[in-house]
C-alpha cells in the first residue's frame, strides 16, 4: 500500500519533470530548426544587396580605397629608399590586382560559403535538423511514458525499472536540450562571424599588399575558413549524433510492460551512449569553432593595437621615419630647428649594434637569416669584426653592401674572391665564361693590393681559394713568405700540396690556347708554385 502511494507520488512528479523537460527539448530543436533554415535570420550570407552587409561593406570598401592610396606612397617611398621586400616590381602589380579584387569581395566569399553550405546542408537534409530528435525520444519513451501512466493509477505496485526509465529520461531530455540550444547558438554566430568577416574582407584584402600588414589577411582568411567550415563539423556530428540514436533505437529492448532488469539495464546503456555521441560531437564542434569565436572578438580589439605595432616595428616604417627625419635636417626648417643631417641613421644602427653586443655567433647567424636588413647587415659586420665569418656568411655580403653599413673594398681586402658574388651572369653566357669573368673579378681585386698590403690584410681562409692562387704574383708570395704569419704560409702551403692535379691542368689548359696572355699566366701560376714548393720560407708540415 505503501509503496503503491509512492509510485503514486513518485508517477507523478515523473510525468511533470519529463513534460518540461521534453517542452525544453521541443523548443530547442524548434530554435534550431529556425535558425538552420533560415526562418530566424532571412539574410543571406554574404548578399551586399540585403542586410547589414548593404549597409556596412560599401564604407569598409571606399575606406578600402582610400588605403590603397597610402599603400601607394608607401611602395613609392620604398621604391627610393630601395628598401627590400616593398619595391614596385614586387608590390605594384599586387596592388593593382586587390584594387580590382576588393570590388568582389562579397562574390568571392559566397563561393566559399556556398560550398560549404552545399555540405552542411547534406548532412541537415539527411539527419532532418532539430525536430528529428524530438519526434525519436517521444517514440522512443512512449513506453516508458505509458509506464508513467500506469504507476500513476496505481497499476503498477513494484517496478524499480520505471523509476530507471522515468530518470534516464529526464535526464536526456534536459543533455539533448542543452546540447540543441549550443547547437542553435553557434549556428547563429556563424551568421553574425561571416557577416562581420565579409564586412571586413576589403581591409583584410589590401592588407594583403604589404609584407607588414599581410598577417592581417593570414588572420583574416583563417577565421573565414573556420568560421565558413564549422557549419560542416556541426552538422556532420548532427548527422552521426542521428544515426547512433537509430542504431540504439533498434537494438534497444521493447518498453513494455514485462521486461526484465537486465533490458533496462540494456536501454539505459544504449541511450547513454546516444548522449555520449551528442556531446562528443557538440565538444569536437566547439574545438573547431572556439578558436575561431576567439580570434574574431580578440581580432576586433587587438587589431588596431597589432596593426600600429607591426608598422611601428617594420623595416619599412623605420626607414620612412629615418628618410623623413633625414629630409627635414636638410631643408632650411631643419636648420632653424638645429637638426643635424646623418644623425638619426646613425642612432638607430648604433641602437641594433648595442642588441647585437651580447650575442653568440649562432645567435647572430640566426639574424642573418631571419632580420630585417639593416640588423642582417650590422649582424655581418659583428662576424667580420670578431673573425667568426664562414664560406656559408659569405652569401650576404652583397646585401650588407647594398646597405651601407660593409665596407666592399676593405673587405675584399680580407677576402679577394668574395669579388666573383658581384659578376652578375648575362643571359645567354655560358658558366664557363660566367667563371671566367669571376676569375677575373678576383685578380682585378688582388692586383689593386701591393704585397705589404696583401700580406697584412688577406684572411687564411682566402688562401685556400685556388683563383686567388692563380691571381698572386712573385712579389706578393715573397713577401708572405718573409713577414706573414704562420698560419697563412701554412695553408698556401696546404693549397698547393692538396690541389696539385687541378693547378697542373689549369697551367697546362692555359698554354694550350697559344694566347701570349694565356702562356704568360701560366708561367706565373708556375714560377709562384715552383718558389712556394722550394723556399724555405713555406717550410713543409
């Protein structure tokens, strides 16, 4: 008697729990029904003809436009400050280009929205959006609510399983509600996400232009992908979360009355891992759009900071600012102000030299590789200064030429062919020609140095170049020999014990040709050879 009142009390309390949990999860799939088919939200995607797109994009795109402009000025600065990266030959045509592209940037962003929705609206269509859910649980609980029923009226006096089922319902109930309304929600930021970026895209498109500013449209582009593609992961875990509830639902035991514990125990395992699969989609959902939700509100307060901060700290901004200073010292304002021209290049390149100070070899090789060029430049002048330059460094030396800040003929000094990394190859030209042309690039720089002056200044690692071998004459090996260092004759020494069958073969190539010129430098590749191998001045090792 007892218990039947129980029942009685425990029925009842079901009943009202599970109809207002079953109303949530009604009104949830409802909710997302609206959204995914567009009852709630009537404006397209990406339409600039409709929406807060027509309202928005044409300012976004004149202000666009405007950019371009400075854009403009910025590559002609460039252009005369010849600063690496910004030129017109590499930036020009690309403006060009976004200045037609950003006219189409809602047609350009509906494809890749339209191809989305194309898979998206696949897996809808096929798991029957929201209301699926719903119209399952009812058919798939109208035992379990019959049960209710019956305990109800007091039909029933001992069934523990009907308190199982009345829980495990309520309890799906009030996961799939929750799991719906995320659902709903997420599909409506994907409307406001893609309105905002498309809103967005001719800035995102002209940031595009300039090496400062394109991390901008990288961030840009990869929030629209997200964003665009999220709708594909929700609605294929939508899909999946559909096809384990039918597989459950056919396993699942029939909810009659008459079955035993252990069918109950079955039922509750089977929707239990309906759920699992519902939320292990909706969170694989979220893993994919949070970064996005993330990046698109940080985006919008950080942009102006990042944006300021990247041109603050380009090359390019610096070397405008240095220019402009530069240009102001000379004219009759900057006298009247007593600003002295050559002051503020020479401030910051003094500012890198003091960051350069403290670092290793590695370190500085690091910003050989990765620095703008003035630190790549001044980074190269650390090397030198410290001897710690390699055959491998050797590639930017034109480059801290072009800067300035390397010396070309103070360094050729040290290292003569270094001279053949300035003989451009004419179209056309053979490589053997090519390597003549070296070739003689380095004698020209070795004939400009009298032998007290290659004796002090040529670096040991030079030596073991065999055009500069081919380059010396009696008088500098002489000389080398009766004042130079040690470990220079040495590796002279070295050179011609090592390279024998190659010093051979050039000196006879060179008489073969019958050219006077040719026979006579081979006679000095021979005679600097002959006294090399037998003055004790070049003792062997």
């Amino acid at each position: 008697m007892f218990l039947s009142a129980l029942l009685f009390i425990i029925g009842h309390i079901f009943i009202l729990i599970a109809g207002i949990t079953g109303g949530l999860l009604e009104l949830a799939a409802k909710l997302l029904d609206w959204i995914l088919y567009g009852a709630l939200v009537p404006f397209k995607y990406t339409s600039a003809s409709e929406g807060i797109i027509k309202i928005a994009w044409p300012l976004v795109r004149d202000f666009a436009n405007i950019v371009l402009v400075l854009f403009l000025v910025v590559i002609a600065l460039a252009t005369i400050l010849r600063i690496a990266g910004y030129q017109a030959k590499k930036t020009l045509p690309i403006l060009i280009g976004i200045a037609l592209l950003i006219n189409f940037t809602p047609m350009i962003c509906g494809l890749i929205v339209d191809a989305s929705n194309i898979v998206m609206n696949y897996f809808l269509k096929v798991a029957g959006g929201g209301n699926f859910f719903s119209g399952y649980l009812k058919e798939a609980f109208s035992g379990t609510w019959n049960r209710l029923n019956s305990a109800a009226k007091g039909e029933i006096s001992q069934n523990l399983d009907l308190v199982i089922s009345g829980l495990l319902l309520i309890a799906f109930n009030l996961i799939a509600t929750f799991i719906l309304l995320g659902y709903a929600i997420l599909f409506l930021l994907r409307y406001v996400a893609i309105w905002l970026l498309v809103i967005l895209s001719p800035i995102a498109f002209v940031c595009y232009i300039l090496p400062a500013t394109r991390g901008i449209f990288k961030k840009w582009w990869d929030q629209f992908i997200q964003w665009c593609f999220i709708g594909v992961t929700g609605a294929f875990f939508l899909w999946l979360a559909c096809q384990s509830l039918l597989v459950m639902r056919s396993a699942a035991p029939p909810m009659d009355a008459g079955f035993t514990p252990i069918d109950v125990l079955k039922n509750s395992i089977y929707i239990c891992v309906a759920g699992i699969f519902l939320i292990i989609g909706f969170l694989a959902t979220l893993s994919t759009s949070a970064g996005g939700a993330k990046g698109v509100t940080g985006f919008l307060k950080t942009a102006p900071k990042k944006i300021g901060g990247a041109i603050r700290r380009s090359e390019t901004a610096q070397k405008i600012e240095t220019g402009v200073k530069e240009g102001i010292a000379r004219t009759r304002m900057g006298k009247m102000l007593r600003m002295k021209p050559g002051t503020y290049s020479a401030k910051r390149r003094e500012a890198i030299r003091k960051e350069l100070t403290h670092l290793s070899p590695d370190e500085l090789r690091a910003r050989l590789k990765r620095g703008p060029a003035i630190e790549k430049s001044l980074a190269f002048e650390k090397l030198l200064k410290e001897e710690e330059i390699s055959e491998e460094d050797r590639k930017y030396f034109p480059e801290a030429v072009a800067s300035g800040i390397i010396d070309k003929g103070k360094v050729l000094k040290n290292y003569p062919h270094w001279a053949a990394d300035f003989v451009e190859q004419i179209p056309g030209e053979s490589d053997e020609e090519y390597k003549k042309r070296q070739a003689q690039a380095i004698q020209e720089t070795v004939d400009k140095m009298n032998p007290e002056d290659f004796r002090k200044n040529i670096h040991p690692d030079a030596l073991k170049n065999l055009d500069v071998f081919y380059a010396l004459d009696l008088q500098k090996t002489s000389e080398l020999g009766e004042k130079g260092k040690p470990n220079k004759k040495k590796v002279l020494r070295n050179l011609i014990m090592d390279k024998e069958p190659e010093i051979t073969n050039e000196i006879n190539r060179l008489r073969a040709t019958g050219r006077p010129e040719d026979r006579t430098k081979a006679e000095k590749i021979e005679n600097n050879w002959i006294h090399i191998a037998n003055s004790p001045n070049y003792p062997e090792v």
